[in-house]
C-alpha cells in the first residue's frame, strides 16, 4: 500500500475537496451494542423480554436505522451470551433517541436476569464494512 494512503486523512475529515465531512454524508453509522450472560434457565425468559423490546423499539424507536440481537452458547456451557445491536445515522442522531421509563422497565427483565457483571454496552463507529 502506497505510504501516502497509510497516513491520509479520512474522507469526512478533508472539507476542502467536496468530499463528506460529517459520518452521515459519508454513510457512516454507530451501533449501540449491549452485551450480557444469562444462565440457561433464565433464558426463555430473556428472550421473551427482548421480543417485547424489539416490539417497543419498531413503534416508540423510528430513529434506530436496524436493531437484532443473537445468542450463542458461553463456553462455561451454563450460560448463554446475548448481544443486542442497534443502528443509528450518526451519533448525534443516537443521541437524540429517548431512553424513557418505559424502556427501563422493558430492559428490567434482561439487566436482573444477567449473570453479575456481565452486562455492558457501548457505541462503535461503522469501521469497514462489505455488504453483497
């Protein structure tokens, strides 16, 4: 790779050249991702709730782009681990999405039945991404 694409500037970044300087003009998104362990017996449980957030998040959300979550067996084989995406435009549009009362108690059932310690989430900016 030529040195002058190692140590170029991104796109969104270079205001002079009419390329786009915000992550929305670039198509650049964030995820919310949430992270959590629930204990095998737990886990209908959490994922009943998760449907009925999901269910929330269609009607009282229209600013989250795409929401999914997935499960996978923990290595400990005792435990399922539970990851819960949401997309948004930017991060100002994330910002700008409420988590209200109702979104608390909808999340209750999930945060009460994760294994302690194991619940925490963050936003990520879109890195790289190929969709076919």
């Amino acid at each position: 790779m030529p040195l002058e694409l190692l140590s170029a500037s991104p796109p969104w970044e270079d205001q002079d050249q009419g390329i786009p300087t915000t992550q929305e003009e670039a198509g650049m998104s964030v995820l919310a991702i949430w992270t959590w362990s629930s204990r095998n017996e737990d886990v209908e449980d959490v994922r009943s709730a998760l449907a009925a957030l999901v269910e929330h998040c269609e009607t009282e959300h229209p600013l989250i782009h795409r929401l999914g979550w997935y499960s996978a067996p923990a290595k400990d084989e005792a435990s399922v681990e539970f990851r819960w995406l949401e997309e948004y435009e930017s991060r100002e549009t994330m910002a700008r999405d409420e988590f209200t009362e109702v979104c608390e108690a909808l999340w209750e059932p999930v945060k009460s039945r994760a294994v302690e310690g194991s619940f925490a989430g963050r936003a990520f900016d879109q890195g790289g991404l190929l969709e076919r």
